[in-house]
C-alpha cells in the first residue's frame, strides 16, 4: 500500500512518541502532569525549545548534552526513542507496506508504545502503572470491536461451541496463565511467585494479540527472560551476600490465597479497570485502592534483579512481529507428528 521508503517516516514519528513516552516514564510514577510543565533540562532547569526536542538528532547534534548548561543527558532517552522508533518502523513495513491493514498498524503502533513505557517503569520502579495495563485491555477490546463491526476474519474465538470476542478470549487466556502460575506457585513454594502488575500485562497482552498470538509471545517472553538470566550469571560478579540477607530479613509474609483468588477474578472482571474511575470499586472488591502512591522524588532502584514485565513485553513484539512464521511452524510439526495434510 505504501512504498517501502516511508518506513523511515514511520521511524520518525515512533521517535517523536518515544520522545513523549520519556517524559511519561518520568513522570507517571512521581504522581506529576503528563502535560505541564513543558520539558526542562534536569540540571539547569532550562526550557528546553524546538531544536532541543527532535527525536535521536537533537541528542546526536548536542553530543548529549544540555546546549545551555552542558550537563549531561542521560542515554536512556535516546535509547527509547531509538527503541520505539524501531517498533513503528517494523509494524509499518509489516502492516503498511507489506501488508495493507491500518487498524493493525495502528493497534501494535500503539501497544508497543505502551509496553515500551510499561517496561522502562517496571525496570525502574519494580510496578507497571495499573493506567497502562487499562490502556492495553482498552486498546484490544476497541480493536476487536472494530474487527466485528468490519465483519473481519479473527475476530471472533470459538471454544467448542462457544464464541468470544477474540481480544475477551485472549485476555482471559492472559490472566489464566500467569494467575495460575502466581497460584500454583503460592500453593507450591508458600511465595509470591508471580506480581500482579504481570497478571495484568499479561491480560493486556492476550486481549491486544489475541489467544494464539498471545499464547506464542509467552512461550518467548519464558525464553527471552532465561536466554538473559544465563548471561547475567555469566557476566555478574558474585552479589555481596551482606545486603542480600538484610533484604530476607524484611521480607513480607507472602499473599493469602483467598486473597489472590479475589484478585484473580477481580482482575478477570476487569475490575482494577473499572476502579480507576470508581476507586470505591477497588476498595470494595481488593480492599484497597490500586492506584499506585507517587514516588518519593529522592526514591532510587536497586537493581538486584530484573523484573518479568520487560520480558513479557519483548516476548509479546516478537510474537506480533513474527507470528504467522511461528504459528506456521508449529503447525506444519503438528501436521507432521499426527500425520495429517
Ligand atoms: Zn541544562
């Protein structure tokens, strides 16, 4: 539909978003307006202006470093606006160029903007904003009403001889997974084993990618996570085993699996959604509000572990990006193990 060369459109105007989506993983957490005030340099304060604010370039042409008072720009920003330009660039080609499906461009554009925040949130604070996980679930469900009201293929998911919306079915696929893993887990190894932020993602996921889809992006967020978890390992030095045992000794007694039951059907209701409207909702359902308290502004990370929601988040843009590859795979073994056609 479109011709190859404005992919690099499509990278721009993904930077452009990467560029905003900074501001919001600054922002989001502290509590703070996601509008005003107008973007600043952090060691100087100074209003930074129209030539300070293109995407990649500004950050290049400067060396990375504020124009007015030199102090230096930290790379993460470029690097997520070279990372979101990338993702709108690959879902162009794939839906505009190669293919001729806007409303799936627009939907993956969008998810993966989302995800990009999500995990640069979760890398930095260990919570993904319950705002984004809304976002996601919203983003799928309008997809899909979109795709029924065009009469487009996909749209529905039969289950014998019951049929969902396909974005519905996927999100409880979503929940179910990783619900069940928090809960056999819990039942297991008397631990958290599972955040409820991932959950949530996870219910995010499936709606915007749809069961099967959904299901592949799991398998590889599984992959991508131990694939990174070996290298860790490999290039760590040891940790220092001080801080860590001061860290068990704060530990808070695990979840009571009453409670997570509730959340787990709380969160297949959607009900965390719901209660960002009507918080009354959160407390009478979780028992507490959900909405996130702001960070302190001298709040730092330490980074002992990784948590799993950049995982889920690479493994579901992989599983988007190649997923008629995949799911082709798995059925021509299928095809071959049971001997059909
Ligand atoms: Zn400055």
């Amino acid at each position: 539909m479109f011709y190859p060369w404005t992919t690099v459109v499509g990278f721009f105007i993904g930077a452009a978003i990467g560029s905003f989506l900074n501001v919001v993983v600054y922002r989001l957490p502290r509590g703070m307006s996601l509008i005003a005030p107008p973007s600043h340099c952090p060691a100087c304060g100074h209003r930074l202006g129209v030539l300070d604010l293109v995407p990649i370039l500004s950050y290049v042409a400067s060396g990375g470093k504020c124009r007015h008072c030199k102090g230096r720009v930290s790379a993460r920003y470029v690097v997520i606006e070279l990372i979101t330009g990338s993702l709108w660039a690959a879902f162009w080609w794939q839906n505009l160029v190669e293919g001729e499906d806007v409303a799936r461009f627009l939907v993956l554009a969008a998810f993966a903007s989302v995800l990009v925040a999500a995990s640069a949130i979760d890398l930095a604070t260990y919570t993904i904003p319950i705002g984004l996980n809304a976002l996601l679930l919203l983003f799928g469900l309008g997809y899909n009403a979109w795709l029924i009201v065009a009469g487009a293929d996909g749209a529905w998911a039969h289950l014998g001889s019951l049929a969902l919306p396909a974005s519905v079915a996927g999100a409880l696929v979503g929940v179910a997974v990783f619900w069940g893993i928090a809960f056999f887990g819990r039942l297991a190894f008397r631990k958290d084993a599972m955040g409820h932020g991932d959950i949530m993602l996870a219910r995010g996921l499936g709606a915007v990618l749809f069961p099967a889809t959904a299901l592949v992006g799991f398998g590889l967020a599984v992959l991508v996570a131990v694939v990174f978890g070996v290298l860790q390992v490999l290039l760590r030095r040891p940790p220092e085993t001080v801080e860590e045992s001061e860290g068990e000794g704060e530990e808070e007694p695990p979840e009571t699996v009453s409670s997570l039951v509730r959340s787990g059907l709380g969160y297949a209701l959607a009900i965390d959604v719901v209660g960002i409207v009507f918080p009354s909702l959160d407390r009478w359902w979780f028992g507490q509000e959900l909405v996130e308290e702001p960070l302190e502004d001298d709040w730092t990370p330490g980074f002992t572990h990784i948590p799993f929601g950049p995982y889920l988040a690479a493994g579901a843009i992989l599983a988007a990006l190649f997923d008629r590859t995949l799911l082709g795979w798995v059925q021509s073994y299928w095809n071959w193990a049971t001997g059909g056609p």
